[in-house]
C-alpha cells in the first residue's frame, strides 16, 4: 500500500501471520486507511474491499480510534463541568407558632412513579415540603399513553 496524489493505493501490508491465522498489518498503513475511511463520503465497506482487509475488522478498528480518541479528551480535561446542578440547603424559614388548638401532624408520605420509570419517594414530610413536590410534579410533561 503506497499514498499517491488521489489516496490509497495498493493492499495493506501484512506483517505477521499467526498460527491461528489473524494477520498484523503494518501499523502507519493501518492508521492512514482508517484516516482514508472516516474522509467524509467514503465508504468503508469499499475501501475494505479494496484493499483486502475485513469489512467488519475495519469498522472495528474505526471505532477503536474514535473510542481512544475520546478517551484522551477526556484526560486532557479532567475536570469537566458537570451536568448536574449543586444542591444548596436554603434556610430554615421562620413559621408562625402553631396553634394549641390545631393538631401536630406526624409528616406524610408520598410515593410517585414518574413515566420514565424513576420512582420518587418522600418520606415524613410536612404539607409545605408535600405540597411543593406534588406542584413540581404536576409540571412534568406527560405524554398520552
């Protein structure tokens, strides 16, 4: 395999033979088929062809190099921001002493499946707390099942 002026050219050269015959190409020809491959408007099956390699072998090496590709991204910048938004404890807000008269309520309980399948549990809650979560409930969009 040579690059002449309109690409690859030739087969890719084997290296090695195993026992069990799996071949070893040569390394630098392997990696500029794969960057003949993923030039836009390739195709990879044709090119595989081409150049006597498995068409699903070279689908798998493709996908080898994204995946290290995207490995080292991902430690070049170890610290990404995240998706998820920091909890923040608010303060307590001063309530107005309850009356004698009125009931202590133990806190309630409230279960819901979400349509997702997330299941949401609180537990001893009082009526502010429930009464906040069954409105942040009612926004979610629901699809007609």
């Amino acid at each position: 395999m040579r690059l002449d002026g309109a690409g690859i050219s030739g087969e890719l050269r084997v290296v090695k033979v195993l026992r069990n015959g799996k071949r070893r190409f040569d390394p630098v020809e392997k990696e500029r088929l794969i960057d003949a491959c993923l030039e836009p408007g390739v195709s990879v099956a044709g090119l595989a062809l081409k150049y006597g390699v498995n068409a699903n072998q070279l689908r798998n090496w493709i996908k080898l190099r994204q995946r290290r590709q995207a490995e080292k991204a991902l430690t070049v910048m170890p610290y990404a921001p995240s998706a998820f938004v920091p909890v923040v404890e608010a303060a307590p807000t001063a309530r107005p002493p309850a009356m004698s008269a009125r009931p202590t309520s133990t806190g309630v309980r409230l279960k819901a499946r979400l349509p997702n399948g997330v299941r949401l549990e609180l537990e001893d809650a009082d009526a502010e707390a429930l009464s906040a979560m069954i409105e942040a409930l009612g926004r979610c969009d629901v699809p007609a099942g």
